[in-house]
C-alpha cells in the first residue's frame, strides 16, 4: 500500500512525495500497520516508499520517548 501511494504522488518530484507518502501514513494509518511496515522486509518498497517510512519510523519513535 506504501507504494501505491508513493506511486499516486511520484510526479511532484522525490522530495514533495516523499513527505507526502510519510504525511499521509502518519495521519491516516493504524498504528498496527505502521508496525507491521517498520517492522518488515521494506526491499520490495519503491525509492520514495522507503525514504516515507524513514520518516514514519521517526515520528513513531519521537511519539514514544
């Protein structure tokens, strides 16, 4: 699901989907989801997927210190 998103905002260019993808996941994804994301196998994600749950993973971690 990542990737389809990352895939939806691709044509604004690396950065701007990248914080689109992370934006979105953040505000709209079940916690539980999040985890099973970060917690897996993240080969499969497109470049712009990745670099959105780097940023996913940083504010699930911030939220919990």
């Amino acid at each position: 699901m990542a990737n389809q998103i990352a895939r939806n905002v691709e044509a604004r260019g690396h950065e701007i989907a990248v914080q689109d993808t992370a934006t979105h996941i953040i505000k709209f994804w079940d916690p539980r989801m999040k985890a099973t994301m970060l917690g897996g196998d993240r080969t499969l994600l497109s470049p712009i997927a990745a670099a959105a749950m780097l940023k996913v993973e940083a504010d699930v971690a911030s939220k919990a210190a």
